[in-house]
C-alpha cells in the first residue's frame, strides 16, 4: 500500500542524479551505461536521465509492500534495485561537472522512512523512466521519473542486458576516473 508520495520538479545537471540513504558530494565510481539506474554503494543509487542540464518531473513513492507493477505503456521498462536504509532519510543529488550538490526542494519536506524501513534494512528500489523526446540532449525533454521503495530482502537487480557499446563506456570511464586528477590551475604573476 503506498504510504507517502513526494512530487516535483528537479533542475539536472549533466550526469544524472543520486538517490539514497546516505549524503554524497562525490562522482561514483562507476555509472551504470546500458541501465537507467545502478548502485553507487550500498545505500545509494546512480541515475542516468534523458535530459542533460533541463527539469525532471520526479514522484517518489514510499510503499509498505511491493507495489503492484505499473501497466500503463507510458514508462520503459522498469529497473530494480536493492539499496539499504543507513539513515533516517532519503536523499537526493544532482550530478554536476565538478560537483554533486543537494537537490531535494527546500519546501518540499523530507518522506519519512524510518518507521517503516527501519535502520540497516533493505529496501527495494524500482525505476519508471518516460521522456517525450527520447534522443539525450540539453533542455526540457518532458522526462519523468518514478520511484518506488518498499522493504524487501535484497536481491538480483533488474536491468535490461548490456551492450558492447555499454562495456566499452563503462570502461572508459572506469579509466578516466581511477588516475589521478590533472591539475588544470596555472599560477600568473602578479604585475608590479
């Protein structure tokens, strides 16, 4: 039965964003090319989206049991997830270049979890995914995200199979961000 709903609109940033159980201010290590969602760790999820830098419209569902599958043929194909409840609170992030910063609305207030998930346990995470303009791009693609949780044991995620265009993104950027990083900052003289 769903218990507690959130809808609203998320400004993106060029990666995605992160949801969870735990605040991030970092890139994950890994995105998950091929999928729309994957873990970052194990309390937090990585999103990919359509739209690059434009609004998502983003309802997020608290449910006290798995939720019957949405059969309305507006959505791709669900993804699912487990992710375990480290805080009292879900949180969400933006991924932008250089930074990940706080995206859930100010007057928006927080959906309360911890009386139904309690702390440590495992939740389960399903994905619904639309876009009116399906090619990834800058601006208002009329992208919407659904997000359901509930408490479930952990298990196998769900996910469409990979390509070898996903492994070969996946690697690439595996490599780009496992050296260290360049310093692109150039000391000038001060004139005299």
């Amino acid at each position: 039965m769903l218990v507690h709903q959130a809808d609203f609109t998320v400004d993106l940033g060029e990666s995605g964003y992160l949801i969870g159980f735990t605040e991030h201010d970092d890139y994950p290590d890994e995105m998950p090319y091929g999928w729309r969602c994957g873990p970052n760790d194990d309390a937090t999820a990585v999103v990919l989206t359509t739209t690059d830098t434009g609004p998502l419209q983003l309802a997020i569902q608290i449910h006290d049991s798995q939720p019957a599958p949405e059969t309305r043929g507006e959505w791709e194909p669900a993804e699912e997830i487990s992710l375990r409840a480290e805080t009292d609170s879900l949180h969400l992030a933006v991924i932008d270049p250089g930074e990940v910063s706080d995206a859930w609305p100010e007057d928006e207030p927080p959906l309360p979890v911890v009386p139904l998930f309690g702390h440590d346990q495992w939740v389960r995470l399903r994905l619904y995914c639309h876009a009116d303009d399906p090619e990834p791009g800058i601006g208002d693609h009329g992208e919407r995200h659904l997000i359901q949780l509930w408490p479930a044991p952990a298990s196998a995620p769900v996910h469409p199979a990979l390509s070898e265009e996903d492994l070969r993104a996946r690697a690439e950027y595996a490599a780009n961000t496992s050296g260290p990083m360049v310093d692109y900052t150039v000391d000038l003289p001060l004139p005299s």
